[in-house]
C-alpha cells in the first residue's frame, strides 16, 4: 500500500467552496474509479487555516497512475470543475508526495 499526501493551499476565503467541492462533487467521481481517501484534514492551529491536507491510498505506484489519469480524464469532473470555478480559482497551490509506511507504522 503506498499514501500520496496532498496539500492544497487555498485562494485566501475559498476554502469553504473546495470543502463543499470535495463533500458533494469529488468524492462521489473518486468512488466511481476506485479511489479511495484514508482522511481529510484542516489547520487548527498552525501556519495556515487556508489549507487542506488529505490523504489517498493506492495498492501500488501503476494502480495510482491508472485512477488518478482515469479521473483527470473524466468529464463530469472536467465540468464540475469549471463550474465550481466560475468566480475564480478556488486552489492556489498543490503539493503532493507520494508516501511510502515504515516497518513500524500503525498505517500499512
């Protein structure tokens, strides 16, 4: 099993739409191609409130590649996205890495 973690850094005031983006739009097109998330997560105290942090996990670096290029394709998601940016970009920055357990993590 191997983790990607990806950080978002949201247009200041627009994390609220990319919450609302991912509860009612993202996962559901997710589900459909098999990716699965193991947790979302926002800044509570820390450098940043405009900031969000999720993990994915994937049976392999091939079984990624084809859900994510799946979902990058996907048309419904191409839509949604326009749609959910129609006043402008909602994500400002993306990192993501890809993660791989320790022998002695709780996570495998």
């Amino acid at each position: 099993m191997i983790y990607e973690l990806r950080i978002y850094e949201c247009v200041p005031g627009r994390l609220p739409d990319l919450n609302n983006r991912f509860s009612t739009i993202t996962l559901k097109i997710w589900e459909r191609h098999g990716i699965q998330q193991a947790g979302f997560w926002t800044t509570i105290i820390g450098e940043s409130n405009q900031t969000l942090y999720y993990l994915l996990k994937f049976d392999s670096l091939a079984d990624r590649e084809t859900k994510w290029n799946a979902f990058q394709a996907d048309p419904e998601w191409h839509a949604a996205r326009a749609k959910t940016e129609a006043n402008g970009p909602i994500v400002a920055n993306v990192k993501n890495f890809i993660l791989g357990p320790t022998p002695y993590s709780a996570v495998k």
